[in-house]
C-alpha cells in the first residue's frame, strides 16, 4: 500500500523554486520550475500538475515546458515532436478554457488568434517547434507601438511606415523618397454618442480638436526632395 500525497504533487524546492512530482511512460519525473513557494503560486503549481497529468493521458505533453530540467535529452524521445500549429492550436485551447471559466476576456482571445492566423501561421505553422531560431522570428517580428518600431529601425531591421511627428524628428531616420503623398490618412476624434452632450467631454473635445489643429504641420510632415537641388540660402539684407 502506498501513501497519499498530502501535497498535490507540487511542493517548494528552496526559496525560489517549485517541484513537480509526476509519472510519464512509466518513469517519475521531478522538474522544477522558477517561482517564489507561496501559497498562492503552489496554489496555481496544483492546477498546473492537473493539467499536465491531463497532457500526458491524451499524449500531448511535452518536456518543454520545464527548461530547466537536466535530463531533456532522455526525455526528449518520448515527448511528442509538435510543430508550431500544434503548439498554437494548444495555446489557444489554453485560452478557451479560461474563458469558459470566465478568467479571460474575449478580447485577448480574440487578438491572439487573429495574430496567429494572419502572421505566425504562414512563416511557422509546418515547422518543428523546437527548431525555430530566433534570427527567424526576427524577419516577421511585429510591433504594436511606434516607440518600439522606432527603436527596431534605429537597429536596421529593415525599414516602415511611420508617422511624420515621430519620425520627422529621429537624426537616425530618413524618409524615402516619393512615399510621403502615398501614406497620408485621416485622423478621427471620436467619443460615444451618449457623452457627446456631456459639458466637460464637450470642453475636452474643444481644446483636443484646436491642439490637433496647431500641431497640423507636425502630423503633416516634410516631404523628401526626390531629384530637385537644394535651393541656396537668401542672404537677408538687415535694415538700417
């Protein structure tokens, strides 16, 4: 007879680590992941645990998960070798199942999806997960601020539309030539219909729209001579 876990499977390995217990092909199993042992991260281990248990009974689990862990290469042989679909395809069931369970909004789903659908799908999806190098992902690296984009062209990953008041300014960068009039789009002050009447939003929006307007010639931008010479400086004659 054997003795029952009072644990759950997870208990604290030092002050800054959290061990697995766990059974895979046969053979026992005690990775260890980063994490402070509280009560709430064993807590969250436990759940984990679950989940993998569960991995392991439908064949999906793989080693992978703990990267830390010194024995990989005897592992590695009987972890299922998944491509980057299957490892998608997995996250975003993760993600589903936190939103039945109301731990996750449908926006972030959502937008995971459409961002694995629309970018990471095409370069990686038939790929072997374990192989993806990241001087790869760099090539097809997408950036949802303009700071960050900014930043990447300051490194010469490459070159992007951005706009003229972030730009214009940055001694690093240079328009190309000819794109200035192809990339011109109309800027929106919107607000909910129901607030529209409100005073204050109606104020705010007063001096929001006249600051837009002082500050036109900023989200205008310059437009880059393409063959015409500098013209040269008049000489200003003062007055006596």
């Amino acid at each position: 007879m054997g003795r029952r876990s009072m644990t759950g499977g997870v208990v604290s390995k030092g002050s800054q680590r959290i061990q697995y217990d766990f059974r895979l092909n046969g053979v026992r199993y005690r990775p260890t992941l980063k994490a402070v042992p509280t009560e709430a991260n064993l807590r969250r281990a436990r759940e984990h645990l679950k989940a993998i248990k569960e991995r392991i009974r439908l064949g999906t689990f793989c080693m992978e998960e703990f990267p830390d862990f010194r024995d990989w290469q005897k592992v590695a042989p009987h972890s299922a070798y998944r491509t980057c679909n299957q490892v998608f395809d997995q996250y975003l069931a993760h993600c589903e199942s936190r939103l039945s369970r109301h731990d996750l909004s449908f926006a972030p789903v959502r937008g995971y999806r459409k961002a694995l659908d629309s970018v990471w799908r095409r370069a990686l999806g038939s790929l072997p997960f374990l192989k993806v190098q990241y001087s790869l992902l760099m090539r097809i690296v997408i950036f949802d601020a303009f700071t960050t984009l900014r930043s990447a062209l300051n490194a010469d990953l490459g070159c992007s539309a951005l706009p003229c008041f972030t730009g214009d300014n940055d001694p690093e960068l240079e328009q190309i030539p000819g794109t200035h009039a192809m990339s011109r789009s109309s800027l929106w002050v919107l607000t909910h219909p129901d607030l529209r009447r409100s005073a204050r939003i109606h104020a705010f929006m007063e001096f929001f729209s006249t600051r837009l307007v002082a500050s036109s010639k900023a989200f205008i931008g310059k437009p880059t001579p393409t063959t015409a010479r500098p013209k040269a400086a008049k000489r200003i004659r003062e007055r006596p």
